[in-house]
C-alpha cells in the first residue's frame, strides 16, 4: 500500500500541472512593507480557509470543479535581499508563460507584481493592466529605494508605457502622484464606476489584472497592511469582476495585500477566498 | 431578609413565565458545525452586551419595556449526540406552544431552526417560513449526515412541503441547490427587495422567521462561523424587520449563528442584541 | 552635539506652537464610561498609525505640509475625579483660545466635549454645535450623575440653550431623549442628509463641530465602546466633511469616542486618523 | 407552570442567602485605575468559565457541593464618582457582617478593598490583613488623590494602625513606600516562604485576606492592569492557600485586580476561578 | 514537465508511507467538548508552525532527518455523529498497525485517544498505558454519554483492566474519580516525579503513552480548552519524556488537546510541535 | 508662550544628550525574519507601556531618576535593504561611542546586535560578549544569506574570534551548530546557572551584553516571533542580571526580539520594559 503526502490546495484546484489551464501560486514576500508586515501569510490562511466556500459562484454561474487549475504552492523567498526575490519570481513566471500556463499570484505586498506583470509583458508586448488598489503606487521611489510596494506601478510603467495602466479606485497618494497620473494613466479617483467603459475598449487586448484588496474598505478587508477608509463595498468589486467577463484575453491576474493576522475573524481571508474564486473563473474562460 | 440569586437576562426581559406573552431562550449547540464552531457561546455573549443597547427601537417606536417577555436561559444540550440534542429541542418548543407563549429563540447553529420550526408547524399545518440567510440549506445530506446544518431548510420542506418556504439574501449554494430551489421554494438571490411583496401575500396566515445572521455582509457581521462576503448592510435588515410589522400572525421566530469570539470588537454580538430587540419588538403586537 | 528627545507626533503637525494656527490635543479621559471603557488610549494609537496616511487630501486637494498645526500631545487627567478632570479641560482650552487659536480635541469619551465648548461658548456667546452622533446624548443625568458621557448635549444645552445644537445620525436614544430633542434640537435619525441645509444657514455665524465616531456604522468603527449597528458609512461621513467647507467660521471640533483596543486590525485607528486629517484641513482656511 | 428567570452564578454556590454561611460577590468598579481599565469585566467572566472546574478540591478534599454559598450578584457603581462607589460598598459589606456572612468579594481594582475592610474591622476591632500582591499600595496619595487603587493598603493603616498588616510577594513600589513599610508593616518582598510562619501567629485572632491576583507571574495571570515581570507561580499560591487552612478565624477575603479582556485565552480567568474556589473552600470551616 | 501539487507536512517528515518507520496523522474531532471546542484546529496550526523548530533535539541529541517518517494528513470526521467517529479513527488505526507502522496521533480532544489506543490493544493483548493529563477522565459516562473526553480513561479500562494505566499530573476530577483511581489505576496526583520508577517497571512492555497537553501549566498552554491553573512546567515534560528513552516497546502515543485559537501568540502551538518532535524521536528508536 | 511638540520618552529617560551617561534608542528592523515579523514594533509598545512600571528597582536598590539617560527614539531603517541598514546602524553606533556614551539598544530582530556589537569592539578591541538566548544563531549562513537573525554571533566570532563569546540558556540549534560552538565559543545549554562564574573572569575586561529576550520561556514571553519552549523563568533572568553588578566594565548592552504583537495583554511588553530598566540601572554604574 502507498499514500500521498498531505497535500494542501486552494479548493477546487486539483488537477495535475500538466492538465492544467491555469496555475495559482503564492508569493509570501513583504520585505518592504513600510507600515505593518503580515501579507507573507495570506496564502498560508486562504487555503484551508477556502473551504468554507462553495467551489460554485451564483454570480458567474460557473464552477472550479469543471476547470483545470494546479496550485503549485508558495515560492521560497531569500529573506532581506528584495533584488534575489525579484529575480526568482521573474524566472518562476517565465516558465509557466513559456509552458502556455495563465496564472492567479496570490501576494505577498504589491512589489510583487513587477516581476509577474513583466513576464506577462515579454510574452505580450501589447499588455494592457487593470489595476484596482486604493493607492497610486506611482512613486518614482520611496524611502531612497526603487524597488518598493510605494512605486510598483511606476516601476511597471517604465516598460509599458503610456496609455497602458487603467487605475481604479484610488484614494490615497502625493498631490505629485495625482498630478503624474493625469499625464500617464488613466486614473478613476474613489470609485469603479468606468471600469465597465474601459473593459470595452481593452475586449481584445492581452490584459493584465491586478488586485490590490486593499481598495476595499477596512470595513470589509480590515486585514492589510495600510488600511485606508472611505473604499469601495464588495458588491462594487463583484460587479467591476462581472464585466471583466467580456475581456477575451485576460492572460494573467494576482490579488495582493491581504494580511490574515490583522483580522483574527477570519472575514479579511474569506474575502481574498472569494475574490479568488471569482477570478479564477474569469480566467477559465 | 431574603435575596434573589444572581440573575441574567437580555436587557427588558424580566417578566415572570405565566404573565409573559413572548419566552426568549438560546440554544447553545453547534455540533454540526463543519468549518468554525463556537455559536454555543452566543447567548452567554448576548445577554451582558444587551445593556449597551436602549429598550427603546426608535425604528418601530416601540420599548420593551412595555412588552412582557420572559428570559428563560439556555437548555442544556447533549455531547455529540445530535438525535437527542433535536428530540430535547423539540419537547421544550412544544411546551411554549401549548402554553400559547410566542417565542424568539437564539442559535447556536442553523440546525436547531429544525425542531423549533417543526413544533410551530405541529400547532399551525398552515405554516410559512420566511427564511433570510447567505446560504441556500437544501442540501439533501451534508458529509453523510441527514441532520446538519447545511441541511436544515431541505429538512423542514420534508413536512411544510412545496410553497412554503420564501428565502432571501442567499449568496452561496450547490449549483444542484440553487437548481432545487427553482422547483421548491422562492428565492431571492443576493438582496431582500422582495420581502416587502411577499409580506403582502402573507399577511393572513402563520408565519415563522428565521434568520441566519450570516445574511449579513462579514463587515457588519465577521461573528460568525461561515463568513460569505458580498452580504446585505444592517440598514437592509432593518428594513426587512420594518416590512413584518404587516405581518398579522408571527406565531415565533429565531435569529441564528452568531459566533461571538470570532469578533472580539463585539460588533458582532451587538449586531445580533439590536436585531434581537428589533424582533421581539415585531413578535409584540 | 546635542539632540531632541524623542519626539512623537500626529504626521504633518510639527509647527511650534508660537507659530501654529491650529492645535491638536488628546484628552485620555474615560472615567464615566459606563459600558466599555478604552477611550483614554485613543491619541497614543492615533499618532504612531497616522504614519499609514499620507498629508495630502484628495478629497479636499490639501495637504497638512502647508498648514502651520501643533500637537501639544495629551492633557493629564486625575483618576476616578470627574469635577476636576472637566476643571482641567476647561482651564486649558480657555489658554488656547485667548493665544487665539484654533483647536483639535481628541477625546477621550464624549463627555470632554463638556468644558472643550463651554471654552468655546465662553469667547463666542454666539456659538452653534454641529454633533454628528449614533447617541441622542440628551439625559438630564445618567445613574444619578449630571455629568456624564449619555448627557454631554444636555449639559452644553444648559448653557447654549434652544436652536443652538444640530443633531444628525442619531439611532440610539430613550423615547424621552427624542421627545426633548423635537422641543429643544434639531436632530436628524439615521442620517446626514440634511447636513449640507444645516451648513447654508450656519455659514457665518460661530461653529463648533463635535464627532462621536460611534456615529459610523460598527463595521467601519467596530473600536468604540458601544457600538450600535446600522450607521453612516464612511463616505457618508467624508461627504458631510466635505460640506463643512462652506461654514466661514469653524472656531473648533473634536472627535471622540474611539476605543482602539477593541479593533485589534488598527482599521478603527486608520478612520479616526483620517478623519482627523480632513477635520485638521477643514479647520485650517 | 412557572419558571425562574435565567440564573447566573459561580460553580457550586447556588444557596439561598438566609441558608448561607458565605455570600460571594462582585465588584465591578475600576475608576481608579491609572493605567489599563477592565476589572469591572473580573466577573461576568468568571461566573460562565467556573463551569469549567470541578467543585471538588484535591488540594484541600473539600467540595463547594458541601458548602452553603450564596451568589449575591455584582454591586451597581456610580459612574466617576469614587466616593460614593466607596460608600455604596462601606453599606452592603456592612449588611452583610450585620446578617453574620462571611463573604468572599470579588474586585474590581484593589480599591474596592478598602471599605470591604473597614467593614470588616468596624465588627473586629481586632482585625489582621494578610495582603498578597505585586505592588505595596502604600502610597499617601497617588496623582493627587487618596483614594486610588496605588494606596489602598496605606488607607487601611490609617484605622488599623501598625503590627496589623502583612504583605508578601511586593516587588514593587517608591523607595519611600519600602521605607515606609519597614517602619509599619510586616513585607516580604519577592516571595511567600514566611506565609507559613505568620499563619502561626494568626492563628487565633480575626483575619481578612486581600489576594492581588497580580502577585503571580505575568506568565500565569496576563489578564491584569499592571502585569509584573518576576512574580509567584500558581502552585506557590496553592500553597500559601494550603497555609491558611490553619486559621481558626478568617472573617472575610477578596481576590482582586483580574482584567480578563487581556487575556482572551481565558486562563487567567480560570487562574481567578480557582482561586476563588480555594478561597471560598478556605473561608467554609 | 509536471510537479507534485502543494504538499504540507510537519517538518523534516517528509517519508514515504511505504519506507517509513512511524507515521504522524490527525484527528479533527472534538465533538463531545463541553466547555469550549477548537482541538479540531490542531494540525492545521501545527504543521506551518513546526517550521520554527529545528529537527535536531539538543535533549535527545537526535534529528528528525535521520528517521523515516510519514505525515499522512488528517482523517475526515462525521459530523455530529460521535460512534461514527470513532468507528473511522478504530479502522484506520488498525491499518496503520497491519503495516506494521508505529504512530503517533494529535488531537482532536482526548476521546480520539480511545480508538486508538483499541487498536494498539488488539495487537497488544499486554498493552500498558501511561496518562499524562491535568484531569482525571475517569467518569463512568458525562452527561448522559458514555463517549465523552470525560470518560476516555474509563473506556479503556473497561478493556484494558487494572494494574494496565498510570496517570501523572492529575490535579482535576470528581471525589469519586480520586477515589475510583485508587482501587484501579496507578495515579501520581499534580506532579511527574514518579514517571521515572514506572518507567523503570514498564521497560520491556508494549507501552502507549497519551499525552493531554493540559496537564502543563496554563501559562505554558493557554491554547486549550479547559485551562486548569497549577500545572507543570515544561521542563518537567521534557525530564519525563527523557525518562521515556528507556522504554524498549513504545508501541504508538499521541499528543491530545491544543486548541490554537486561543492562544493568538503561537507559543502553545509552539509547544504542542516541540513536543511532538520529541515523541517522534522517542518513537524512533 | 511656548511649548515642546509632544515628547514621547521610557519612563525615566529625560535627560539632554549632552549631560547623558546612558543613551537608550531603538532599532524597528525585521527584515531577515524567516518566520514571524513585528520586532520593528517593539519600541513603540515599550514606551507607552513603561510607564505601568516603577522608576525604582527593588532588586538593585538603584532608581532611573537618580540617572542621566537619554532616549534618542528610534533609528529610521531603509525598507528591504539589509546592507544598507547594518551601515546606519554601524554609523550611528559609533557616533555615540566617540561621545563616550554607553549606551542600551532595544531591537528588532537580532541581526541589528552585529553593527552594535562591531562599533563597540572598534573601540575596546578586547570585547567580550555576554550573549542570553534560546538560539545558537552560529549559521555561517542561511537561507543564502550571510547576513541573517541566525548568523548574528558567527558573523560577531568573524571578527571577535575565540575565547571571547559567552552564550547561555541556548536551547535550539542545529547539530553542526552545538559542534561549532564547541570549539569556538562557551555554550552552556539550557540554563544559566554559570553567568556568575564567568562574571567572575570577565570582571575587569570590556564586556557587551546581548540579550535575545525569547531565552525566556513562552509562557513568560510569548511575544516573540519564534517561541521556544523549556526556557528561563524570569526569576532566573533578573538573577543573571544581579550577577552582571560585578562586571566593572560594561560598554554597551542590547534587548532584542520582542514582537509586540503577538501577546496582546502586554504581558511580555512589560517584561521587556522591566529587563530594559534593570540593564539601564545595571549600565549606570
């Protein structure tokens, strides 16, 4: 007689690598959180947690369990060297693009999604990104260092371009960053009401999403680092995912900044469980 | 000189049993609790946080004060042994019937809705159940067991039968419950702007309300062993207690799974003290 | 060499005093709390986690870098003897209004707002109150005591007397409290609606705004004493701040009421330090 | 039919009062209290977390279930007001002595010994205090009052006199309180190891005992306003208990100072429950 | 390419069922908790958390990457149906021993240990027990149910016999356990120190050691259910567990009892992994 | 008039730097924590929390207000860049030594120990080191990083050599670790019953202590990001602490790897103040 070794996954995604249309995978990094670390946690709480979800969304009328998905578990990140971390996501995320993988990265802080979102543009040169987050994230530095969770979607900007970052539901920044972003995004200050507008022009481009929980009000994501009020509802992220159903190329998503430790009710996690779910269904299309 | 024990009750419930027209009691059991227990500690949480309230509901202008209800404690439950725990429910239920006491009853888990609904409909074949809860309960079985939380509506459509049962709020289910639903009962996915017909069409007959706290988004309710994100604020339950003032013939009512150490802010527990108050003002006509 | 010691302060408040238009305090006084104190641990949460914020508003496209704001850190209240507390407050406030500045009192209960406007009213017989509150605040006194948190509005009505005091959000209250209130306030239930007539009509005369957080809805401020379900969100509240902007003549405000330790998720702290931001850009014309 | 409203009371002490030969109850008054509140928590925690023991003691071979306990409740405190706190407790404790109880009262802050005491020694002019605690409470006064938690054992001086008081386990305090103490009353510092000894000379004459549950080690009883590095262990506690079984004269005695919100394990709410339940076996002759 | 799906396992246990020597798994049951439930959220706290252990034990001077052991998950519980529970655990136990497998088990509450300890005597017809464990769990049924962590002990007597288990560290129970183990068990009351003479006796019998993490001072395990104050330290756990290398037929154990929840540090899950390394290691002859 | 910003210093540390004997300052760096981060907040809970002690030690018979210490507050760290962090500390430090300044610093992890350590051992080439903790922390690397939390005494031998490191209470560790030491460091396991006999040769040499606070038991310091069970008792610590009296030459001290966090009632916050005030008393010769 044999047995497997306990394997813990992400409800739902259970299928071989191989077989598997997208690949989930976490990113317990939070080496330059300023404020308060925590999101190297998240995905150590959102697997078992995932399971107090139905693997069926009433929303999207879709379920995991007709999907492929592997959950390739956590990379190991080398502690206090930001560079060496960069570099071993970027490497990891080429070889899922290379083997025809879309993938969820679940963070970690933000920087994290530099090196995923620039694998994603080698592969698509014509990347567009939604980026939903209750921060500009558009410092040029921040504390004397380029490599920061302050300036991840400046950093993305110096490969993409202009005309390339959609922003939504930002509420807190310099009066420098609003002004950078008036010339070099698009930004939809405090709401997601125009997401539904620019998900009609972006219907044909490779898309890149990113999801900062943090947009969320504390009051429904208490559990991040930089708890920021006055954000959106969930009922407002659910509807700006539902018209993320007419893209038609969606090639990778993250959903970054949970902080399970700050919440001990564990409503933060079940929040990230969900949204989870929900993107990885618009991915399987 | 002589002096009474210790004595603790909600908050303007202190009349005598005999003279009093609504019994409230809890039920600490949450033995097929699946993912997080802890609802046996509501009421033991309730009753203290109930003094931070006021008897007065300015929604309903309504006081307890005014109201004659009896806090008769909590019954004690059997230790993993589920048939028992629904056979005591049951035979105590039946007493307060026959004593024409109307009853508001607090959970412990969903499942206990089971024996107190089955005594209503014992006394009034007539029943209705307007049933406010994230998740469908129709399940068949649950992990085997007939008897189980997930199950516990399914179980009273064995007795009350087709048309009987009208459930709001719901946000999570089987795609093969949401399915059995369209043949079995009415369902309102996600929000409660139908209560105010369906009250209309119920005004006559008898009606019994159960709700499932976890209706409630884990924002205003993170207290709770199965937080489903994307739930209703308290103002729409408020408003959803408004409409059953119309209701001619409440015969009792239960306001279940609050799991108060999973908040230890107590909003949770507050949350369910205010709707605790708001329903007996209901049940006081 | 020489060197200050350690300085800690709210961000973006480190004018000297002689040179400050604007004065930020603390008053860690809870001593008449009756249901939950932890009020007196407001300001020593507030300074360090208002770093999470940034000094620019936009909202209110300001930034506190281009206000002159000192924060004089926090009065030392005697234990267990309200009389002298109210004495202590009361003494320095009348300091701060005759240097002719403005202030910012965090509380604290709501009873320090008691001689913080009774200083105001003395140099402005002409005063008007703004209180944004879930409580009506209007015993005449509570558990035999004239002062107390549950009578604060009522012990500034001594002084001030009819038309002088508007009320909005209130949902907490004996049915006396609310009949009194018909006589002698205005008062909103539920809500902010009418806040922005209110401003129209007080524009030039002498206004004191005093915020009990407890106002918002416990999801948004699950960190307060006594948290009474079915509030304001907080983009209700920033809204009415928003209004605040046409009043000419603010002299001060204070905002009261957060309990920190119960929100262990620093989420209730991240809304009090935001809100004192935008009331410390409101103060600042 | 008639029922008794819902009864609260510690483990075993469910005696009527004219039956009893020990009245237990609590105070919840912590006003006081300069550094961190929530004694007036002390005992709605510990009544439901009694259930958790047995009311047999292996260490002393006695059963509550053979004792005649009554569970008077918790005194109602004025809020803010310290001296008429004082006399509220001076009249019930003196009640109690009038009906010939011996009573076990249950803090609240250390202050609230103080009139329990002066009860006790207005009956027994004779009056010994044995005082277990972290701290000498010997102040004259403490931020300007003489009433406060840091001078209780110095108010009890002032009628007792010298030779009356004996304090163990003190590891903190001024020099002067040391100095004082030198002069006035018997104190071991650090340590119970001369409980044993004193009890000898105790033997015969009245006794009371105050227990500051803060004399244990942080690590054994978190739950307290002032934690202090250094202290007893539990089985030294049980010990000195064990010490006390030798006298013949013990009138009354009171465990104070736990803060359970601080230790949401719940073991030094079960620290205070045994003690309690030692004590009250102790006090059953 | 293809890679293995995202496996967790306590660390350095890493073996293949097959080639290993002992297997580790889990119970997730506590269904007959009558105080507070969560020991079914042992394992999914224990297995992040052992990455903060080495595998080398400076007390045993051995290392867990030198023995072959197999972490084989944990078992899937009936819910609400306790016979059924143990019928699982007593099959796959069972299965375990015809492989010839020792094992050790981790709770769940201490009724797990029952089925367990069956199936060990199945093989072992000359069984011998030794109880480690703050309380007695000797009753002959709890509440009305013969299947209760109350009565653990009890069952297996009931096939086990006298002269078979000895029990250290008891401070809990009945009048009539204390009395009941007399005449039936051997049972060191409150200490370990005669661990090491029946060790001594033991020597060359099939052993099966249960230990009730409990039976360790509360402020050494906050993390458990019933928190019982006056406990052992931790270095008198790891002199016993030294004592236990003379043991030359350890045939399984089990480590019984954590609840994670309540204890938010992590320093009793932190015990609960040190201590099953050290029963790894003692099992690893 | 004028007044001072609000200044936020530990109890009893006012003095200008320039009359200063002592300087007390903090480092917030985590940023090589491989398992649980948050020492960065040690020093923001320490000072608050200072003041629940007393100036006055009775065990030393010395009082902070009869010292000149100077809080310098905490060192500004930059985020993810180890390198470049070990550089403001190694500067800083020096700074203060060519003051002729003694000084105390509180951490942070523990690697921040090897800059201060280097900077002492610039100027008194024959340093030794007293070193008080639960980990070895001789990697000569880990995780691929030579700068690492783990590596903090190798990395000081790099420098310091043989004969000159005196490590006790080491409980944890791997096997090549323990062999390391022996032949290059004294390692006493466990315990620290030799300090007093090594004392006794270091009396008249410069001597550094470092003091990792999770050398203590969990149950005394569960506010650690790695607890390691079977520790010191604090009795033992303040022992150690009464021997280090007889050094004649201590340079410079450290209290490092509180996680403030991770023990919400304070109780290991205030161990951290008490060990911080005995080392200041024992520093101020």
């Amino acid at each position: 007689m044999n047995k497997p070794l306990n394997v813990s996954t992400f409800i739902g995604c259970e299928s071989d690598y191989s077989n598997s249309e997208i690949v989930l995978f976490g990113i317990p990094f939070d080496g330059t959180t300023s404020f308060r670390p925590g999101t190297r946690f998240a995905m150590q709480a959102i697997r078992p947690d995932s399971y107090g979800l139905e693997t069926y969304s009433p929303y999207l009328k879709k379920d995991l369990e007709n999907c492929t998905i592997y959950d390739g578990g956590d990379l190991e990140m080398p502690l206090g060297n930001t560079q060496k971390a960069m570099e071993t996501i970027l490497e990891y995320t080429r070889g899922l693009i290379q083997d025809n993988k879309k993938f969820l990265m679940v963070g970690g802080e933000h920087l994290v999604s530099f090196p995923t979102i620039q694998a994603a543009y080698e592969k698509y040169p014509d990347l567009h990104v939604i980026h939903i987050d209750a921060h500009t994230d558009l410092r040029d530095e921040f504390l004397g260092e380029k490599l920061s969770h302050a300036a991840v979607i400046r950093r993305c900007h110096d490969f993409l371009g202009d005309g390339r970052i959609f922003q939504f539901g930002i509420r807190s920044g310099t009066e420098q960053e609003f002004e950078w972003a008036n010339e070099h995004t698009y930004l939809e200050p405090f709401y997601l009401n125009t997401v539904k507008d620019i998900v009609e022009k972006l219907r044909d481009v490779p898309v890149y999403i990113t999801i900062d929980l943090d947009v969320l009000d504390p009051s429904v994501l208490p559990g991040t680092g930089t708890p920021e009020p006055g954000g959106i509802t969930y009922r407002e992220l659910l509807n700006a995912i539902g018209s993320f159903q007419k893209l038609n190329n969606i090639v990778a998503a993250d959903v970054v900044e949970l902080s399970p430790q700050y919440d001990p009710s564990g409503a933060s996690t079940a929040v990230a469980c969900k949204t989870i779910r929900e993107m990885l269904l618009t991915l399987a299309k």
